[in-house]
C-alpha cells in the first residue's frame, strides 16, 4: 500500500511544503482478503483517521487538507459538533446504520474524538457483530 499510493514521498513533500520536522500518518487498510472484506472493496484502500505534525495529533480539518493534497482518503466523518447521548444504551442505538464505505453494510460502529481533549473511543453496533458472527 505504501509503495502503491507513494506515500513516503507525498510525507516528505508535505512535510517539506510544511516547514515540518515530522509528519506521521494513521490509518486503517480495508479491502480483498483483510478480515473478510466486509465492505466488498475490490482492491486495497487505506482510510487516513490520524495526522501527527511535529509530534501533535491534528483535527479532521487539517487531516481533510493533508487528504486533499496528497490525494488520500480520510474515514468518514458522521457528525460534527456531536453531543454525546446521556446513556451508553443511546450511545450504542446512534452506532447503528449503514457503513458510508463499500455497498453499505452495517457499520462495525463509530469512533467519538473530542480533538481539544486528545480523547477518543470506540461504540462497537451489536447488529454488524452479529451479522458477521464476531
């Protein structure tokens, strides 16, 4: 994946564009033969969900940008400004739904960040759990 997309070049053109030191990417690598291909992608695709300049994590809208750039795709992005619901049993019903990646199955779940406190974490849907008996 990474020789197939050039990623360490686009890293040392925008890290150089940038007047950066570092530049550390995070991703997921979803597709034909990787746990099933649930999503039925042809082919390998990496979905960016992380960008570390210079040792600090960046927002989605940085991390958007960096995509737009360098011609790489980012995770999905469901909601902005999001509430978090008042109970974990809300929680779980809202990581219900359809993937917005291959033919739309349901979603394994979804990740809350809150950027300004460095925090984040996984709601696992039950349904995707049960439908690909995991």
């Amino acid at each position: 994946m990474a020789i197939e997309q050039n990623i360490k070049n686009k890293l040392i053109k925008y890290a150089t564009d940038h007047a950066l030191d570092t530049v550390v990417i995070q991703g997921e690598i979803i597709g034909e033969n990787i746990q099933g291909n649930k999503y039925q992608l042809k082919g390998h695709h990496l979905f960016l969900f992380n960008i570390i300049q210079n040792g600090i994590k960046s927002n989605y809208i940085t991390l958007d940008w960096f995509c737009q750039l360098t011609d790489m795709q980012y995770c999905p992005v469901l909601y902005e400004g999001y509430t978090l619901a008042t109970t974990i049993h809300d929680e779980v019903k809202r990581a219900k739904g359809c993937s917005l990646v291959g033919i739309k199955p349901k979603r394994e779940g979804v990740v809350i960040r809150n950027y300004d406190k460095d925090i984040s974490f996984k709601v696992i849907n039950p349904d995707f759990l049960i439908t690909f008996d995991e």
